[in-house]
C-alpha cells in the first residue's frame, strides 16, 4: 500500500479532514488529521462508564483507547468510532498527547493567549475553529475521571466521566 503524501502546512484538507501536525507514536512518526468540526464534533457528550477502570491508559494511542472504550458504555468514544467521512472509517477520540499536537497547532487566539495558528480555517471565528472549552481526550485518569484538554488558556487536567464536554475525532496515517 502507498503511503500518500504527507502535507507540509497545518490546516491543509487531507484525509476526510485538516492535517493537524506530525508527533512519534511507538517510535513511529504518525500524521494527525482532524475531523471536520460539522461533522466530527460533539458538544454535549458525556466520557462514560463512571466508576469503572478501563485499558484506555495510553497518553499517545488514541485508536487503542478508543478501541478498549468502543464496547462499554462510552459515548465520546462511540461518537467518533460511528463516524465515516471522506470515505474513512477510522475516526477516534484523540489520547492526551494527540490533543497537545492540536492545541499546539490549531488553537485559537483565546485573547489573554496569544494565536496558536496560522492556520485561516482553525482562526477564533472560522468554520474549523476549536471552541475555547474543555475537549475529552481517550486518556483514563482513573475510574472516575478522564484527561481533557481547553483550547481557551491550553491546560490540560481531568474532569469526571459524566460531564458533558466537547469532544473532536481525529485519525493517524503512520509515515
């Protein structure tokens, strides 16, 4: 199989979304594309299953997370692993360290943080543009909580499993 050919500006279409950035996975460097925000955001989406620890412990494999979450009851994970666009079908909610490549690249201008992007879709106001709210990650804290990642000041902490955050899909391409 051909590996297709890797953008070299963040926010360019690819994949079914924007190429979000590059970051090492197991030793293997991994393209980050971000769904786009019509179709692969939820705004009101609970992480699941409080009280119960899960194998979703991985702070850089989201689609092992997503994988180990797709069964139970999980509705950010089941949101993104339900998704198909542009003819992709390997959509997953993003592991901790995926969300840093895209607070690190995509986040907008949150007025007290200076612009993160250069990127004209990702820009505070454009279609593509991330919410200055908290975003779930794939990542368990434990039983009871889950990572998350703002996109307003860019920390990332943990919430409980039952609030309701936004949250995006991403895929990898491993180069």
């Amino acid at each position: 199989m051909t590996r297709p050919e890797i953008p070299t500006i963040i926010g360019t279409p690819f994949g079914g979304g924007f190429f979000a950035g590059t970051y090492l996975e197991n030793d293997r460097l991994a393209a980050l594309i971000v769904a786009p925000k019509e179709e692969g955001e939820a705004e009101d989406i609970a992480w699941g299953d409080y009280g119960t620890q899960t194998a979703a412990r991985s702070l850089i494999d989201g689609l092992a997370n997503t994988r180990a979450l797709a069964e139970g009851d999980h509705p950010a994970a089941k949101f993104c692993v339900e998704l198909r666009i542009g003819g992709f079908d390997d959509w997953h909610l993003p592991a901790l360290d995926q969300l840093t490549v895209l607070r690190a690249n995509l986040m907008p201008d949150a007025g007290y943080v200076p612009a993160q992007t250069m990127a004209e879709a990702f820009k505070d106001g454009a279609p593509e543009a991330f919410e200055q709210e908290d975003y779930w990650s794939s990542t368990e804290f434990s039983a009871v909580c889950a990572w998350i990642q703002h996109f307003g000041y860019g920390g990332q902490l943990y919430n409980v499993k039952y609030a309701r955050l936004r949250c995006r899909a991403v895929r990898k391409i491993l180069i």
